[in-house]
C-alpha cells in the first residue's frame, strides 16, 4: 500500500477533516514509522506502521480513538534492531571485561585504576580463556557478541543455548584444554595420557582420565583438567524475571532457566564446583525484573549451597515508564476495557505470571515497550494482541508457544 494510501486511510479512520490537523500528525507519523516503526519484523508481508496503525485504531470506538493514538505518541517505548545490536556491542568492553578486571584486582590486590597492570597479568589472559557464554534465547545475538569481542571470544567458548549436551560440553572442554595449553601463561594439568586421548578423539577414555585425576591444583597431586571458571548467561529481555527463577508454591520447587543452569553446571564437568562465578547478563530489564531475579536466585542459590548469580543490566526500564504511572484517565479506560481485549489471550503460560488476565501483561507488568523481533508479553495486550484473536495489537505477537 502506498504512503499516501495509508495516510488517507488513517485520516479517514481518525475522522480528521481539518488539512492542518493531519498536517500536525501524519508527518510525525512517518517519521516514526520511516525511524523505527516500519523495521517491526512481524508484520504481515507489504504491511507497514501507518497502515497498521489505521486498521488498529479502526477497532476502537471513535471517542476512543484520539485516547489509543495519544498512547503510541507519548507513551510506546521502541526498542529497534540498530538499538539493541548497540547494547550487544558494548557488553564486552563495558561489562564483561570490567568484572573480569574488578575479578583479577581482587584476587592479585591491584588497585583497580591500574588497569593496563591488571590486563598484562598472567590471570586475567587465563581468565578469558575460561570464559564460557551461554544464550538464553534466540534474542541472546551470541554470534554479534562474539565479533563485537574483536576476536577474544573463540567459536568453542559460546553456544547459542543454555542446554548443553554431553557431546557439546566435551567439545567445548577439548578446546579450552587445547587453547589454554598454547598460552605460556597458564597451567596445565601435566598428564600426556588426557592430551593424547583428546587428540586422538577417544572421549571416552579422555573422561575415563579426567574422573580419576579429582585432585585439586594445591593438594600437591595432579592437577584437575581445564574447565571453565566465569559463566555468563546473555539474554536481550526481560519484563518480570519469572522465566529465569521462580518459587512454584503448588508443587513446593523453584523452577525456571536459572535453576536448570545451575543444576547442570553442578554435573561438574564444565566447571570447577568450588571455585566459579556465574553473571546473568541482559541488555534491556525492567527494575521490577532486576528485583524479581536477585530475591528469588539468591533464595535458589542459598539453599542449594551454590554460588550466587550477579545480574548485570545494560539498559534497565524504571518503574515510572510502565502504565501504572501518571495514566490519563482517558488511557486508563481503554486499557481495561473488556472490548479491546481478548479472553483468549490468557492460557497456562500467561497464568505462570500470577494474574487471572492478560489485559495487563504477563505478571500484571503493564509495560508500553515493543522490540523490534516481537513484542513481551508483559507489555498490555493492546500491543502484542495476535492478529488470530478478536481485538489485535499494533505490534502482533508471536508467540513461543502454541496451542495444538
């Protein structure tokens, strides 16, 4: 549909009459769409903000109309493609490395500020090489993070996928010996028979190896294998925390991707079980998200005997972005209004959150926040409606679960 097709269809929807009312809305319109909106990747195939727009403005009432417009003007948060793919870029320069700097002048008792001491030093090249990073979502973009490193995070130190397989996990193992064994600056468990087992691709005898070698590096034996020591789980979002860590009261358990991580970094295969560190890293999080992660991880981690998870934000959403705050009366109405709504929307995975609606968002979050590859649902349904259901959003969902 052309621009100018989309524009008078929006008019025509919104009932403008008077050239200087459109001329005060449409050129902003489209610049919005033209900046960011147009790039939103679920729209249906030759669909577009403006046109979008008119077709979602076109289900509400006419009175309601000026209201639901006045909400993506002032108060829709668009997270876009170049935006994100920004925050990836500096997760390694301005996290990642930063801790394992703070880690190294801890342990070396280098005053922080002497930061080319700190990078020259023996540990802090050993520690990059026992790094392991691991994606929570499909949103994790490890391959960006990986070349936004400048080469210092190795194909076999990341997976797209916080499930590693036992066949995976050696691999990864395999070249961190192999590299750790090409820096003069590391020490290596001096066993020829595990080299020669590796290099010869017999794992099984390999690990046969390793499992009898249980001695730690200052017991005066043989030293352990090559594991990883800092774990970082990348993950682009997060509205309310509940996916990563929850307490389920009816079955008395916590549940979520933080606890499936820890009980499998505990197989000790990956990791050195006494000494490690595990950063939860996401580029955007909502304060209430934050909140959620560190209360109930802390809780996990206390009770399991294992290390606490550090959760580190690159952009975090404050509580007064969300539509709880300084809400018109106006918007209040349509936000809670039964006809721009559909029941449909709320299933098992909506009631995880703890509401008995998904009017609101997942978890009651009532977030005006859409990103570029598909809009949370903890953002209010108007938003993320899909266009299978009776009313549907600006931004259309899809969702990561169906119905069968």
């Amino acid at each position: 549909m052309k621009d100018e097709n989309a524009q008078y269809l929006l008019a025509k929807v919104m009932g403008w009459q008077d050239q200087d009312v459109v001329l005060d809305n449409v050129p902003v319109l489209r610049l919005l769409a033209d900046y960011k909106y147009d790039g939103y990747q679920r729209f249906g195939p030759g669909r577009r903000f403006v046109e979008s727009l008119a077709l979602w403005l076109n289900q509400f009432d006419m009175p309601d109309r000026a209201a639901a417009l006045g909400f993506v003007l002032e108060r829709l948060v668009y997270v876009s493609d170049h935006e994100l793919s920004h925050l990836v870029q500096h997760a390694y320069p301005d996290v990642i490395v930063q801790e394992r700097i703070r880690l190294v002048a801890e342990e070396k008792g280098i005053p922080t500020y002497r930061v080319g001491e700190i990078c020259r030093d023996d540990r802090f090249k050993e520690l990059k090489l026992k790094s392991l990073y691991l994606g929570l979502s499909d949103g994790a973009r490890t391959n960006e993070l990986r070349r936004a490193s400048n080469g210092e995070i190795s194909n076999e130190q990341i997976w797209q996928a916080y499930e590693l397989g036992e066949a995976k996990a050696e691999d990864m193992l395999q070249a961190l010996a192999k590299a750790l064994k090409k820096s003069p600056t590391t020490h290596l468990p001096e066993n020829d028979d595990i080299w020669q087992a590796y290099e010869s691709g017999d794992r099984a005898q390999a690990n046969a190896l390793i499992d009898a070698l249980r001695v730690k590096p200052d017991s005066g034996g043989v030293k352990q294998p090559a594991k990883f020591t800092l774990v970082w789980l990348m993950d682009d979002f997060s509205g309310s925390g509940n996916t990563y860590i929850r307490f389920d009261s009816r079955s008395n358990r916590f549940k979520g991707k933080i606890k499936k991580i820890y009980e499998r970094l505990h197989q000790g295969d990956l990791i050195d079980t006494s000494h490690y560190e595990v950063f939860l890293l996401l580029y955007v999080a909502t304060r209430q998200a934050i909140d959620h992660i560190e209360y109930w991880s802390e809780r996990f981690t206390s009770e399991n005997n294992y290390k606490p998870l550090q959760v580190r934000v690159l952009w975090i959403i404050e509580p007064s972005v969300g539509l709880t705050h300084n809400v018109p009366a106006e918007l209040q109405s349509i936000l809670t209004n039964p006809k721009y709504y559909d029941s449909d929307a709320f299933d098992e995975h909506i009631e995880v959150g703890g509401t008995s609606t998904a009017q609101m968002g997942f978890a009651g979050c009532a977030l005006p926040v859409v990103l570029s590859h598909n809009t949370p649902n903890n953002s209010v349904y108007m938003l993320w409606g899909s266009e299978a259901h009776d009313f549907h959003g600006l931004f259309p969902r899809v969702s990561r679960h169906k119905e069968f």
